[in-house]
C-alpha cells in the first residue's frame, strides 16, 4: 500500500492568500485616498502660506505672486516684532499664566472627576447635574465683572486664574475615563493592602492615567494661551497684559501708522508683514509642544468618550 507524503507546503491553509480586488474596489481606494490628500492640503496649506508670506515682499504676497515658495524673502517683519519689548512681556505673562492656570486646573479637575467617578459617592448624580448646568447658563459679563472686583482680583493675574479653575467639559471627559478604563478589581486589591481612596488615586489611578492627564492638561493650556478677552476686558495694566493683547495693539499701532502717514508705503508694507508674523508668534509654542503630546492626545480622547 502506497502513502503519499505531504509537506507543510502541500497543505492549502499554509499557502499566503492572494486576494483579488475587483476594479471598485480600486476605484473607492482611489477616491478615498484622494479626500484624505484634499483635507491634508486644505489644513497644511493655510499654515504654510502664512509662514512664507511672513517672510516674502509683502507687495508680492498681496499681488498674488506668492503661492507655494517665499518670493523676495526679507525679516523685517520679525524684526519688528522681536524688537518691541513688550513682546517679550507679553511672552513672560502669558507663559505664567498658562503654567500656573494649568497646574491649578489639574490639582482641581483630576481628583474631582475621581471622585464623581466613584459609584459608592451618592451626590455624584446631583453634583455632575449641577456643574453641567453652568455649560449652558453664565452670569453674564457685568455679574462676573462685579464678582471679580468684589473679590479684589480685577488687574491681577489671578483673574486669569481662579475663574476659570475647572472646566466642566475636561471633567467630564476625566471622570468618563476613570469608569471605564480603570478596572474595579484594582481597587479591590488596594483595599485588601489597606489603602485609603487618597493611597488608591496617587498610586495607583495617577500613574495608569498619562493619556487623560496630557489631554486635559494641553486643552487647558491652550486655553489659557489663547485667552483674549480676559486680558481685554479685566486688565488695565499694559505690564500684565497676555501676549495676545500685546500682539494685537501693536498690529493696530502699525497698521494706523501706515495708514495715518501719506505716502508711508514701507510702514504699510512692514504692517502687512508683521500681520503673518504675529500669527507665527503666538502660535509657534502650542505647535512645538503638541507633536510631543501626540501619542496621548487620540487615545485620552477615544478612552474618555467612551461613556457619558
């Protein structure tokens, strides 16, 4: 009796699968990638002409000539700009603020969507009611004015601060991420080692919470770098001001100069230039920090939306 020998090779489930792929199948790949191309180009472009065109002639930036390459490239623009020392005020006190108001938000916001996440915590139902109200109501702009001067923080840094100590949005998204991401057993288990609910957060949640922590911490501080009107409205003080105030009063003081002087065609021209470099300075910092960010950023957010 004859027996065939097999190898490994003969055996069907062994060989690689070539999936064929029908002509619809190319056509909606096609497509797609073709959207994907369209959105990139339409979200990167807009950055990359503001960055050349604050670097280009402006008359060639206002004649249409600059497309995708800076064209008579000149600084002064940014020279203008970084000599004016208010800048560098303006960078010191946003920088203060942003640190010191996100340091805060996180001691405030982190342990009380730890607490509101806790089922056994009976006025979680009640406490999260309240605080979502103040999502969609405020007291409005003279009631908050009056608060602050009562509370003698008018033209202080502080006002940059305190009001704004939590945001109900990152709590919630914080306390979603406490229920559904750290696993209740682990809990059980501090509780047999005798820890407290304070031992349990520190040691335990903090440190399997870097995503959500990096998440809620670079939207409060884009926040607080991109907060206007406060500086606007509650700070009379050019010393205190934030550096997006300051950035602004010196486009306006640029752009009436040129405007005011007849025949003053090189301040209009540097005018227009500081207009893209302005943006380039108040931007620059929140686009370095977030590529180191990047890799917490999708995935604090998936997790912490997961459940309402």
């Amino acid at each position: 009796m004859s027996m065939t020998s097999t190898t490994t090779n003969d055996i069907p489930w062994n060989k690689p699968v070539r999936q064929h792929r029908s002509f619809g199948d190319w056509v909606s790949t096609a497509i797609i990638n073709s959207l994907i191309a369209l959105i990139v180009l339409a979200v990167l472009y807009p950055l990359w002409f503001v960055v050349i065109s604050s670097i280009s002639d402006p008359t060639a930036v206002s004649s249409g000539a600059v497309g995708l390459l800076p064209k008579d490239i000149t600084f002064d623009g940014y020279i203008k700009v970084f000599t004016d020392a208010s800048i560098w005020i303006g960078y010191k006190n946003t920088l203060i603020y942003s640190v010191v108001g996100t340091a805060l938000n996180m001691v405030v916001t982190i342990p009380a969507a730890f607490a509101l996440s806790r089922r056994e915590f009976k006025p979680r139902r009640v406490i999260l009611f309240l605080l979502s109200v103040t999502m969609f109501f405020s007291g409005g702009l003279i009631p908050s004015y009056l608060l602050y001067r009562d509370l003698d923080i008018l033209n202080t840094m502080w006002v940059f601060i305190l009001p704004g100590a939590v945001s109900v949005y990152n709590l919630i998204v914080a306390r979603s991420f406490f229920e559904t991401s750290i696993p209740e057993e682990l809990h059980d288990a501090a509780q047999i080692d005798g820890l407290s609910y304070g031992g349990y957060f520190l040691r335990i949640v903090l440190p399997l919470s870097s995503a959500i922590l990096a998440v809620v911490g670079l939207y409060y501080f884009v926040g607080h770098w991109n907060d206007f009107m406060t500086g606007l409205i509650y700070i009379t003080d050019d010393a205190k001001q934030p550096l997006q105030n300051v950035l602004q009063k010196l486009l306006l003081i640029n752009q009436s100069e040129g405007g005011a002087n007849i025949g003053a065609v090189d301040q209009q021209r540097i005018a227009d230039q500081i207009k893209f470099g302005v943006i380039i300075v108040s931007t620059l910092p929140l686009l370095l920090l977030y590529p180191f960010l990047q890799k917490y950023f999708n995935k604090g957010v998936m997790l912490g939306a997961v459940k309402g």
